[in-house]
C-alpha cells in the first residue's frame, strides 16, 4: 500500500480524547431516595405522616398522664400537664386543618412543623422527668431521621443540633417524679417505660421501614422500565440509523446502474463494453445486496448487535475493500501510524458510517483517497483525505446538525448519521482543511482496552 502525504494540518495536532455522549436516563430512576417515606414522594403525603406520628405522641402522653395519676396515683404537676397535653392537640388540629388546604406543602413548612413537635416533646418531657428518667427521650432520633428522608441536608443539620441541645437542657433542667409511693408497692417504672417505648420505637421503625422498602421497590422498577425504554429507544434508533445508511449506500451502486442501463438502451455497444457494463451492474446489485443484507440482520435479531472489538486495521481494511467493490476504479491508500494490534469497539453503523466518508471522498476527488490511523494513549484517529474543492466555512459549521450538502445530487444524510453514530460509541467527527486544498474528514474514537475481558 501506498503511503498517503501527511499534511502539516493533519499531522501536527495532538490526538483529542472524544467527547462522550451523556444518555438521558428517566429522572425518576435517578431521584434520589432522600423523599422515600411515602409512595408518590410529595412533601404533602409525607406531611400526613408526620400528622400520624404528632397524634401517636400526643396519645403516649395522654395514656401515660392517666395511668400514673389514676392507676398508680403518681403525684404529677396536673395543669403543666394538661397545658402540654393541650398544646400537643392544638398541634394535631392545625396540621389536619393545613392538609385540607390545596395548597403546596414546601420544606420550609415541613420544617416549621417538625421544630414544632420537637419543642412539644421538649416540654413534655421537661414536666415528666426529663431526659434521665423518662425513656421516651429517644423519640428525638425519629424526628432526626424523618428530617433526613425528607428535607435537605441544612434542615438536618438544624433538626440534629436542635435534638442534641434539647436532650442536653434535660440532662440538668426537668421536674422530677414522685414515685416513691408506687415504688413501695412494687411498680417497676423503669420496666415499663421501656417495654412501652420499646413497642413504640418498634412500631416506628417498621412502619417508615415499610415505607422505604416500598418505595424502594418502586424506584428500582422505575429504573428497570427506564433502562428498557432505553435499550429499545436505542435500538429503534440503531435500526432507523443503518436502515437509512442503507439506503445512502445503495444510492450510489443504483445511480451506476441507472447511468449503464440508460447507455445500453440508448444505442448500440460493442459486446466488450456490453460485458463491461454488465460485470459493474452485477457488482452494483452485489452491493445492493451486502446492504439489505446487513439490515435484515439486524431486523431479525430484533435490535443491533452489541459493538465487538476489532483491530482497528482490520476494520479500516474491510471497509475499504466493500468500497473497491462499490467504486472499483477509485484507489484508496491506507496508512498506519500506530500499533497495528490496536482494537476498537466496531458494529454495522460505524463501518456504515466510515464507509459513507469514504465514498463522499470519492466523489470530491476521484483520484486521490487516503485512509490515515494513529493512536493516542486513549483515542484512534482516523482521516479520510481527498483533493477535492473542500467545503465552505458555512458549510462546516452545519455539517452533523442537519443533513445538508455540497454535491449536486446528494442529500447530506451520510453526514449527518456519521455523526450521530459516532456519537453513540462515544467518537466524534470533524472536518478539516488541508494544505494544498481538500479535506480532511477526522474520526475520534476511544480505543478499546483489552486487558479487561474475560475478568
């Protein structure tokens, strides 16, 4: 093979890492599970658990308040407890009376809301033992972590300092109970305390663990159903992309037809160039043939297969040999300019797609095509050069948006699925001008990295 002249705009600049494409996945699937204590997420439903938990306590507190004072004639501080039991319903009241209202629950008010049971159960336990002798303290971590599954990291961090320097107050700060009495008679306080706060706590936990293995569950089917929106999005897209690169690949071997037949029928020609125009018609239909045949493949296989890895000057050598028997009287050099065992991730559209720029090489100049590789550390490149009239600055800049051409008879669709192919597998595609006239169309393309399979 000819060695193909490397120009100083070709060959001076430093091979690009490509620019990988970001998959929009489904936000749901990527939500974090931060607002996972209710089904739908809203700060609403979450809202009406917090009204579920303000009622429990407040029905704690009113059955411990009636057993100490009517079952064991516990000596309490009456009216400061009824004050607070008092206070605890206003609470119950107001928030079932805010979820009626439609409007939106923010995290500002969830906030306000939280901060408000808080200093309810601060005062609680201020009048009945303070956070030595009354286990029920320990409701302040499940205000903690229902600010954690539902609010930012700032309300947290408010609703832990908030928790941490109340139960620090009540270590020293509280009205002791007078239990003597009932002790004597053999109540064990402590033991019930506990059991009950054990049951509670208990409770809880199962209920928000509930929740989130829920919700959890939904999410993960959320993501499921994503990720196959995805594959068969990207498979449509795939099939749409090689059934259009089809039909640009067989432009070319039906318009050669076409001209041939179009001569035959015209007037008479002697039995060599009769012989001649049928082998290229032959040639052509073999090719039409190749194309269909690759995208019924695919079709059949239900999506396109998975990129393999391939030497890079494998693939750039069977693309270059379908060209030859495409456009047999044009020649095409290639040149290798890096480790000849470098493997790249190959598949039907990208060899479509490094195809369809050869060809339009062709069609600028004929005779003078060149196929230039080199690698990087990361990347391959590789430039398709031709002599042809380049393309205009204007031109460039659209080239890839939308198909647009600069032949006469052409529809720039090549292009244009160039692009987007070369995009799915993370490579990109510039043209260039090149000294002494022409261009230069560059591949950027992440090398595959072999030491990886099989682990």
């Amino acid at each position: 093979m000819s060695a193909v002249p490397t120009d100083d705009t070709v060959s001076r600049g430093a091979l690009s890492h490509p620019e990988r494409s970001a998959a929009q996945s489904d936000r749901n699937a990527r939500r974090p599970l931060r607002s996972v204590v209710i089904e739908d997420g809203s700060l609403r439903s979450q809202l009406r658990v917090l009204a579920v938990l303000r009622s429990v306590a407040v029905l704690v507190q009113v059955t411990a308040i009636g057993a100490l004072t009517l079952v064991w004639s516990v000596e309490l501080p009456l009216m400061p407890s009824l004050a607070t039991f008092a206070f605890g319903i206003a609470l119950v009241a107001v928030l079932a009376f805010r979820l009626r209202q439609p409007l939106a629950v923010t995290q500002h008010e969830f906030f306000a809301h939280l901060l408000c049971d808080m200093v309810w159960l601060s005062v609680a336990l201020y009048w009945m033992g303070g956070a030595r002798h009354n286990p029920f303290v320990d409701l302040y971590i499940v205000y903690v972590g229902m600010a954690a599954l539902v609010l930012n990291w700032r309300y947290t961090a408010v609703a832990l300092a908030a928790a941490l320097s109340a139960y620090a107050l009540l270590q020293v700060n509280y009205v002791e109970l007078r239990l003597d009495a009932a002790r004597a008679q053999g109540v064990d306080f402590e033991s019930i305390a506990h059991t009950t706060e054990f049951l509670l706590l208990s409770a809880i936990v199962a209920y928000f663990g509930y929740r989130v293995s829920k919700v959890g569950r939904r999410h993960l089917k959320i993501a499921a159903d994503s990720k196959e929106r995805d594959v068969r999005k990207e498979s449509a897209l795939n099939l749409a992309s090689l059934a259009a690169g089809a039909a640009h690949e067989m432009s070319t071997p039906l318009t050669t037809m076409a001209v041939l037949v179009g001569e035959m029928r015209r007037g008479r020609i002697s039995p060599d160039e009769q012989r001649a125009n049928l082998d290229a018609i032959w040639n052509a239909i073999q090719a039409c043939k190749r194309s269909l045949g690759d995208m019924v493949v695919a079709v059949g296989a239900d999506q396109l297969p998975e990129d393999e890895p391939q030497q890079a000057v494998g693939f750039l050598q069977e693309v270059i040999d379908r060209f030859k028997l495409m456009r047999p009287g044009v020649p095409v050099s290639l040149t290798v300019q890096c480790d000849r065992n470098t493997a790249l991730r190959t598949g039907a559209t990208l060899r479509q797609s490094v195809l369809s720029l050869i060809v339009n090489a062709a069609d600028a100049s004929p005779g003078s095509v060149g196929v230039v590789l080199r690698c990087g550390p990361d990347s391959a490149q590789i430039d398709i050069l031709d002599r042809g009239p380049g393309i205009a600055p204007e031109v460039r800049q659209r080239l890839g948006t939308k198909p647009c051409t600069t032949k006469g008879g052409g529809s720039g669709l090549g292009v244009f699925l160039a692009h987007l192919n070369l995009a799915r597998v993370g490579g990109q595609l510039e043209f260039l001008e090149r000294d002494g006239g022409g261009t230069c169309a560059r591949i950027t393309l992440p090398i595959h990295d072999c030491r990886h399979e099989g682990s």
